[in-house]
C-alpha cells in the first residue's frame, strides 16, 4: 500500500539459530587473545591462594570478602562496611574506562576482556582440542551418531563441565579461606550455600559459554546496543577495505581482469575471515551487531594475503572517517587524542585520584553517634538535663585505648554505661583489634547550665599513644522555651 504509512513486515520474525563452527586461526591478534585469557584465568583460578600477612588474628589471604566479619581485604587494603563509597568509585571508574575503550578502538572489552568472549574461547579450544577443527566437526554432525562421534562430544561436555565447575569453585573460594574451604569441600564439611553457589556458576558457565556462546553477545548483552550511541566516526574498528577489496573475484579471474585493465580487488572470497568469526559474521558487509570485533578476521585474511602475494591489511582497525577519505582519494588521519577521549581519560584521573588520596589518608579510627530519639532529653529531679547516645567506635588496628571527649556544653557531666573514669579523669575506652565497639552515652548539663536552644557538640575520641583521633558532631537538646 504506497499510499499508507504503516509497515508490513514479511517473512518469519523470529530465525532459528545457525549453528557456529569457528576454525582455527594463527597470527598477532590470536596471540594476542591467547596470552589475555591465560592471563585472567591464571588470576581469577589462583588469585584465592595467594597469602598476605597481616599479623596475628587478620585472615592472611590476599583478596577476601569477609562476610562474617563484614570486612573486604585486597592484599594491604581494608574496606569497611561503612566505607562501600569505595566500591561505588570502581564501579563509576569500570563505566568511564569502558566509555574511554570504546571510543579508541570500539567493542576492545567485548573481543578481548569480557568473561563471556574469553570462557568461550576456552571452550572453543576445548572443542576443536577433542572434535577437530571446523571441517571435521561439520562432517560429524552430518554423519550423525556414530560410536566415535559420541564419544568425543562426551569427552567434550565432560571437560566443560570440568572447567565450569572449577569457575564455580574458584568464586566461592574469594568469601572463606581457600586451602581450609577446598579441603572442606572435598570431605563434604563446607556449608550448603558453597555448594548450591559452586552449582549454580557451573550450570551458568556451561550453558553460555558451550551452549549459548555468540547469542549471549547478540540477544542478551546490552552493551552492543549502548556502545553504538557513545562511538563516533574517529573510533577505531575492524573494517573491511572495501575501497580496496572490491570487486571481489578469485585469483585467477583477479589477474585476467588485470590484464585486459578491467577492475578487480584483492578479496578472493574464500570466506576465511568468515570461517574463523565465533560469531559467524560476514565482516565484509560492514559492522555488525554480531561482530565483537575480536579480530581474528584480520588474522585470518592476513594469512591469505601473504599466500598469494597482496599486501596485508584488506580488514584492519580501521575509523569511518578514512573509509570515506579514500573513497575522496584524501589520505589517512588518525585522532585517538580528542574532546571525546580527553574528557574520558580526565574523568579517569580525577576519580582515581580522589579515592588514592581517600585511602591514603582515611583514618584507622573511627565514630558513629545516634541520638536517642525517644525521648530527645530527660528532665532530672534536681531540675538538670539529660540527652542520651549510642556511640559506635571503630578500630581498624591492633588493640587500643582511646581518651572519649564530649565539648559543647558548659560544665557538662559525661557518663558511659559500665565505665568508670581514672583517677585522672579520663574516660578510657578499650577497642579489640580490628573491631567495634557499641557504648551508651549520656551528657548531663545542670540546671543553671541548660541553654536556650540546642547546641551543637563535639564528640572525640583520642588514642593518646599515637595522638591518632576521630570526631563527629551531635546536638544536645534542651526542653522547649
């Protein structure tokens, strides 16, 4: 109907999945890859055994979440509960850095960093390992269920669910102490929530990276649908030349054409660099949704190119505006440092510098005060008044005594349930080591000492040995009028 506006959509909404059978490929990127999965699995697998002392009474493991104790360790750091503002900066850091990758070099997190790309990598390697490169394991999915064929696919889901089940295992391993949880676990002693987590992370690690792999990158992340509203034309991506690759024709017909003056481009449409896409992308049809731009493609049509003697570099990072510079016959320019990824890296450094300087000076004293709101002050029978406290000390090292100081209120009397003063009259307070304390306070102003609105007040805690303190201000309040 030409003269409506409506759209009508023909054929099947929905397309049933193509199986993906990536093939091997060897060059810079695959390197590349190869030494950024050993990487981060070597880290992520061995990370819970590596020991870090902190004296007597502190867990030694390195990186520790603490859930008993509410406490997170990372080799000499200490996060409180108190302090998770720490965490919202790696969170807010996470986001920028990957707004800064993605307007260098594009889908960089999805084709090398991303947990996704790289456990599927391992069970691409697994599989190719067991069933053979990509010809042969298409062939065994033709011949059907032979004897051999079985095998091998049992061989392989065996060897997934070995890897998976180590994913899961090595995850729980960052909330207790690893060599005391692993020897529980092998003597069925560890608790029932490790286990129902290590089997839920094997299931999950399984199913998307043996069964869902490339659907996970194309139906279910939402990053590819955000990335492509945060990149420009300056950002690097893997591109097919086709100013170059065009018109494509094989080697032969290549070289007739050539001599008879007719046109004819570098691609000879062997399809490698579609082969060995895991995501089965055609990058020759431009970027995609499905390319993860991992870059074996450029790997794979490098390795042909010097077969038949063309240069390298027919698919290659690549910015839309030198696409189009060619195409105008312009030569090529290249602008990583811009507004765009200044504004990033700026973003970066101040955020970053902003906790460096928290953590370097945060205090290992601490003090929360709540005022008892029911009632706000008790009126005394010698016409005196009275606001009590909860006061909440906290020691982030070795056991100690502080000095509670209370200013603000003229002449005020300060009491703590369960502690007397010294003969000094000081109120000393013990803390244990790495450990807080719950005390209640009560200040007390005389009758000819009341004032006539609330004042504000200091509470202080001194550790007098190393004249290390922590404060925080209250109100004290009197009766009205």
């Amino acid at each position: 109907m030409a003269d409506s506006d409506d759209t009508y959509i023909v054929g099947p909404l929905y397309k049933a999945r193509t199986k993906v059978y990536p093939q091997a490929v060897h060059g810079r990127f695959r390197r590349i890859k190869w030494t950024i999965l050993c990487i981060a699995l070597g880290i992520y697998y061995l990370l819970p055994f590596v020991r870090w002392d902190r004296g007597p009474g502190l867990p030694n493991q390195a990186v520790l979440i603490d859930f008993p104790h509410r406490r997170f360790y990372f080799f000499f750091i200490e996060l409180w509960p108190q302090e998770v503002y720490y965490f919202t900066g790696l969170l807010i850091l996470a986001a920028v850095t990957l707004f800064l990758m993605n307007a260098v070099a594009g889908r960089l997190w999805c084709g090398y960093l991303c947990p996704q790309t790289v456990w599927t990598d391992l069970f691409y390697a697994v599989e190719r390992w067991v069933e053979g490169d990509r010809r042969e394991r298409i062939l065994s999915d033709k011949r059907g269920w032979t004897f051999t064929h079985a095998r091998r696919v049992a061989t392989k889901h065996f060897l997934w669910l070995m890897i998976a089940w180590w994913t899961g295992g090595a995850w729980v391993l960052y909330f207790a102490d690893a060599p005391t949880l692993v020897k529980d676990l092998a003597t069925f002693q560890a608790p029932f929530v490790a286990y129902l987590w290590i089997g839920i992370l094997t299931a999950t690690t399984y199913t998307f990276a043996g069964h869902a792999r490339e659907q996970m990158c194309i139906y279910m992340c939402p990053w590819p649908r955000i990335q492509a509203a945060l990149t420009d034309e300056w950002a690097l991506n893997v591109t097919y030349r086709g100013d170059r690759g065009e018109p494509r024709m094989s080697v032969k017909k290549a070289e007739h054409a050539r001599e008879q003056g007719q046109p004819a481009g570098d691609c000879v449409d062997c399809h490698q660099c579609v082969n060995v896409c895991p995501t089965g992308v055609d990058i020759r049809n431009g970027l995609q949704l499905g390319c993860v731009q991992c870059s074996l493609c450029i790997d794979a049509c490098d390795t042909v190119m010097k077969e038949i003697g063309r240069p390298t570099g027919l698919i290659a990072y690549d910015t839309d505006i030198n696409v189009q510079r060619r195409r105008e016959g312009k030569p090529e320019i290249y602008r990583l440092i811009r507004p765009r990824t200044i504004i990033y890296a700026s973003f970066i450094a101040i955020v970053g510098s902003i906790m460096l300087y928290s953590l370097a000076t945060r205090g290992s004293l601490g003090l929360n005060v709540l005022h008892e709101r029911n009632p706000l002050f008790v009126q005394l029978s010698d016409g005196g008044v009275r606001n009590d406290y909860t006061v909440r000390l906290l020691n982030k090292r070795a056991a100690r005594e502080v000095v509670l100081d209370v200013t603000g209120v003229p002449n005020a009397k300060v009491t703590v349930a369960g502690v007397t003063r010294n003969a000094d009259g000081r109120m000393l307070l013990e803390i244990g080591q790495d450990q807080t304390r719950e005390i209640r306070m009560s200040v007390e102003a005389a009758s000819a000492d009341i004032p006539p609105a609330p004042l504000d007040i200091e509470i202080r805690i001194t550790d007098p040995a190393t004249g290390t303190s922590a404060s925080t201000h209250d109100h004290f309040v009197p009766p009205r009028g």
